[in-house]
C-alpha cells in the first residue's frame, strides 16, 4: 500500500514547521541565556567593561563551546531521534569528555597566565621578581628593606645554629620538614653543606620551664587542678617560673635555680657573644611560594624567647650576688636581642615575638633599677649603652610588612599553593592546585588593586604624627574595619546584589579578600600602630625612671613631689610627654610600699583614659575587686603583688 503523497507532505511540512520553532527558540535562548549568563558568572562590572581581561576570557570559554564537535554532532547527527541509552552513552563517553578536556585544556592555558598583574596599583611595587618574572618576589622584597646585605660571617645568627643545632634552634619545625628547611638554611648561611641536621650540638640549652618540669618535686593538686593530672603539672610549673622573675628568688627553688644556671651557662655565654656579632638575624631560606605559612611556625622565635628568659634569670641571679656589672651584660644583651628581631623581621609574627622579647628586655630594666643600687656612673653608663637598643619599630614599617604578607597569601592562595604548602603534596592537593589556577588573572587582579588601595587609605593616616587624634581615625576611620569589601552588609538582598555586579568567577576571590580584611582589622592593621604607642610610651618612661634614681641618690633615696623637679635639677633638658595626650606629661604620683618611698608612673594608653595607674588587670588587695586598665605603667618599687 503506496503513502498518500499529501499525507506525507503534511507530515515533512509539520516536522519543518516544528523545527523551525525549535531554532526560533534557541536562536531567543542564545539572544537571551549568553548575556544573561555572562551577567550570572561575569558581574554587571565586567559588562559595563571594568574587568576586560575576564570579559575576553569569558568570550574565549563560550566561544569555544559552541565550537567543539560536541555542537556539531548535536545538530547534524540530531541525537534527539537515537534511543535514550544511545543518547545517555553519548552523553557519557563523547560529550562530558570532550568538556573535561576543554576545561582542563582551559586551565592549562591559564597556568601561563600570572595570579596578577604586576604594577604600583595591583602589586605596590613592581620589582624584585620570581625567576619566572610573573610574580611579585615577596621574601626579596622584604629582605630589601629590612635585612642588612652583610657577609654570613658577621651573622651571629649563624653561629647560634652552627653552636646549638638546627634541632635544636628550630624546635618547632614539624618533622616531614625538618631535612629539606635545614638544606635551606645551611646554604643561606653558608654553612658547610655535609652538615647533618640532627647531629648532636655543640652547646646544649635547656630552657627554664624544660628544666622546671623535669626536676621541680609533686605538688597536692589546688582546687583549679584537681583530677587533671597533665594541668595539675602544668599549673604548677608555671606558678613556679613565673615567681622566679622578681627578687629576691623564691627560697624552696634556689637550688633548682643555681643547678640550672651551672647546667646553662655556657650556654648562655654562647648565645650572648652570637648576639653581639655585628649583626644578627634569620635569612629567608624557604621556599619563595610557601615562606607565609611555613612562617606561622614560630621555629626559631620561641628559642630566643626562651634564651631571653633564661638571661633574664640569670641576671636576676647576678644582682642578688651584688654583680652589676655581669647583670648589665645580661640586660643589654636581650636590649640588643629584641632591637635586632625588631630591625630585622620577615613576617608579622616574627614582629609579635620581637614585641614579646621587648617586653623582656623592659622589666629586666626594672629590675636593675630597683635592685641594682646603681651610683650616677653606673646609672648614666647603662642608660646610654641601652638607649641604642630601644628600637621603635614604625608604623609605616609595619604597614609594609602586612601589605606584603598579605599579598602573599594572596598569591598562595591564587596560585593554589596553599594546598601544597605544608607537607609533600598529594595527588589531591595537586589536583586542588591545578584548578585553582583557573582564575589567575581574571579573578585575582581586582582583589590585588582593591587590598592594596586600602592599604594605601590605611598608608595616609600612619603617616600622620602621632597624637590622640591618630588614635581616633585609627579605632574609628580605619578602613579596615569597613564592611563594605563585598559592597554589601550581611543581607540576604545585599548578597544577591553583591552577587549580580561581581559575578560567580569575582565573588570568590572577593570574598577572600574580604576575609583578609577582616582579619587585617582586628590583628595587625591596629596591632602594630598601637604597638609603636606602646614602644615610644615605654621607651620615654624609662628616660623619666632614670632620672628618677638619679635624683633620689641626691636626695636619700626620695623621689620628687614632681616630674618637674627632674628638669630643674638638670637630670632631664625636657621633660618627655605621653604620645597618646596632646602634648601632657605622664601621670606620676608618689608611693610606699612597705615602708620604703617609690613612686607610680604611667602613660595613659591607647584608649585614651586615665586607668588610674592599671595596667590589664589588678586585684585590690583589700577589698579584693579586679580593676581593669590600659595604661603603661612602671612602678618602683615593685610590691610582692605588682611583680
């Protein structure tokens, strides 16, 4: 039986009807859906062409879809009419093949590609570079401006680790690390390359709370520690380290004392000739992609820290014998140590723990002023050999050293060396490495040029002098603590806003950056100007304690009514005012403490008010209430409580 011709003429003429719809309707979706889809993925911005290197890319990504064979053989082998397995076994083994490969072919090209550009807006400064030239080299330019270009033969640094063992020096090294840091470093330092890592050290040192914990005798357990054996020990320890550092010393651990001193001696005789070298720091020696978060490790830090502590005992040790001068030795070396960690830092951190042994340095000071009994000439001797040593670490420093950390991290995480950071890196953090650098370029250069004209606002208020009037911009107008990186609050119509100009590709970096901000507000961007308060504050009150013990050894042992004595009497040209006032002098009122005359000295802190001479927190030993303070405080004498 023949077709009726004109049944199937109606039949070709419906299908030809139906297809024409069909490509009326994907000509309206591709009008429709390509812009829509650019917008969803690209941001209004990158329409309106403020980003045209991701524009172009999202032209090359679409374009090269509709160019894959994949679109071919969808319309001239028209699948549609095949059987749903044919169809799902294309789909399976022809199409998403071809898209894996497009799409690794994709981020293949962009690994080419630098994480950003390199100029003054997107990077601040354009050189020194990578051996690749594509990035920023961060450790170089650090090292540029706060490393000293000296031979490591000057580097007393270099003696501590040849003395003491790199085990020993870089204790907090995690051990999958361990060889290829040390093969670092020995080349850095120019040490012989057959060294071994973990051969035994010349000098041995053993830092006081070690020693305490080994040696210090059981203890009945107090109410805080009970049925915790571990915290039980550790508590004890700890109240047992921290009564060491006043005099005079505890008499149930004078023996441990004077055992620990003749066991460390040497040790603390090495540390202190390597410290006086000509200079003395820690070259980079990791890897340029991976220094930020190796840094995070307080490797060597926490062995000067404990070598300032274990100086400081001895030279509390030495003034209860009545050797000054031994004492003096002591005291200017961890002065020397903190200026030196403070002069030469390579990220934040080591900056925090050069604060610390600062700190250190600050109340070995006191001590020798309280206990030293010091004539003028030993007094006048000592505050010039110290004032040297009294290093103010500025705040345009600091800004630069947060800028560049930050865009360190920026390029770890740009370049997906975060995953690869810690460790040998595993198939799946090379995995997660490759396709993070799918947004190199286009993702990351806005995020570069918006971190870095904040940074810029944050540049125009640290230069100015200080004063409260910097304090204020810095708590209230810095931009920091704006919320607006993400150009939204934290609503839900905000977010989609935020989301609609950014787009899917920008809004990750951005919100990156946006958690960098953040952390930047909290943690340095305040921290550091504060810090330079806190140093110029205590470095001004030392100048004014001096005087002090100048004056009373002309007046038996009396302090002034006044700080303005201290002028008359020709022991200060002018008397130094609080940084943190517009222009007034420190408080200052004097005091007994169990009997004996002394005095209350105190700055009035980063906060602006008048604490009353509390410096964090203090128990009033008669009505036992806490009071809380953020003054700068020296006093002297030092009550039992105080110390």
């Amino acid at each position: 039986m023949q077709n009726d011709p004109a049944t199937d003429d109606a039949a070709i003429a419906k299908a030809a009807a139906k297809e024409a719809r069909r490509k009326k309707w994907a000509r309206r979706c591709n009008i429709i859906g390509f812009p829509l889809a650019l917008i969803m993925f690209c941001g209004w911005e990158t329409v309106c062409l403020k980003n045209i290197p991701l524009l172009t890319a999202f032209l090359l990504v679409a374009g090269g879809f509709y160019l894959m064979p994949v679109q071919f053989c969808f319309e001239k082998l028209n699948i549609k009419r095949w059987s749903k397995i044919r169809q799902l076994l294309f789909i399976l083994f022809v199409f998403l093949p071809c898209f894996y490969a497009y799409c690794c072919l994709w981020i293949g090209v962009m690994h080419f590609l630098p994480v950003t550009a390199i100029s003054e807006r997107t990077t601040y400064l354009t050189g020194p570079r990578t051996p690749d030239g594509k990035m920023l080299d961060i450790p170089g330019a650090i090292a540029r401006r706060f490393l000293p270009d000296c031979p490591p033969s000057d580097n007393g640094f270099r003696e501590v680790v040849q003395a003491f063992g790199f085990r020993q020096v870089m204790a907090n090294v995690p051990e999958d690390q361990r060889d290829d840091m040390a093969r670092r470093l020995y080349a850095a330092l120019k040490i012989d390359d057959a060294a071994n890592g973990d051969a035994p050290p010349r000098v041995a040192f053993e830092s006081v709370s070690d020693f305490f914990e080994k040696h210090l005798p059981e203890e009945t357990p107090d109410e805080t520690t009970a049925g915790a054996p571990e915290k039980e020990r550790r508590h004890v320890v700890w109240e047992a380290v921290k009564n060491l550092y006043d005099l005079p010393l505890p008499e149930e651990h004078r023996d441990l004392v004077a055992q620990w001193l003749t066991e460390n001696n040497a040790a603390l005789d090495q540390f202190s000739e390597s410290v006086r070298r000509p200079e003395y720091f820690v070259p980079f020696f990791q890897d340029t992609h991976r220094y930020v978060l190796l840094e995070m490790f307080d490797c060597y830090d926490s062995f000067h820290r404990e070598m300032a502590r274990g100086l400081h005992l001895r030279m509390l040790h030495s003034l209860e014998q009545g050797d000054f001068d031994r004492a003096k030795h002591d005291l200017l070396t961890i002065a020397r140590l903190a200026e030196k960690r403070m002069r030469h830092p390579r990220t934040t951190t080591n900056l925090i723990l050069a604060f610390s042994i600062r700190g250190i340095a600050l109340a070995a000071t006191q001590n020798m002023l309280q206990y030293g009994h010091a004539n003028h000439e030993q007094l006048t001797t000592l505050w010039e050999e110290l004032t040297p040593h009294l290093y103010v670490f500025s705040q345009s420093d600091a800004l630069f050293l947060m800028r560049m950390e930050g865009m360190g991290l920026l390029y770890n995480i740009g370049t997906g060396e975060i995953f690869t950071s810690r460790g040998k890196p595993s198939l799946e953090t090379r995995i997660q490495q490759f396709a993070c650098g799918g947004l190199r370029y286009v993702g990351w250069t806005p995020v570069f040029q918006k971190y870095n004209t904040r940074i810029n606002e944050l540049e125009k208020i640290v230069e100015m002098p200080l004063s409260p009037e910097q304090l204020k911009i810095l708590d209230a107008g810095n931009p920091f603590k704006r919320k607006d990186w993400l150009g939204a609050d934290q609503g839900v119509g905000d977010f989609l806003k935020y989301l609609l100009v950014k787009g899917f590709v920008q809004a990750g970096p951005d919100m990156i950056g946006s958690m960098m901000t953040g952390i930047g507000a909290d943690s340095e961007a305040t921290l550091f100007s504060y810090s330079t308060y806190r140093q110029v504050t205590m470095t001004r009150l030392l100048e004014i304690a001096f005087a002090l013990e100048h004056y009373a050894l002309d007046h038996d042992g009396n302090y002034p009514e006044s700080l303005d004595a201290l002028v008359t009497a020709g022991h200060l040209a002018v008397l130094p005012t609080d940084p943190c006032t517009d222009g007034e002098p420190f408080r200052y009122r004097l005091r007994e403490v169990e009997g004996k005359p002394g005095y209350l000295l105190y700055g009035i802190g980063i906060n602006m008010q008048d604490d009353n001479g509390i410096e964090g927190s203090k128990v009033d030993p008669e009505t036992g209430e806490e009071h809380r303070g953020d003054d700068m405080v020296i006093e002297m004498p030092q009550s039992e409580h105080d110390a």
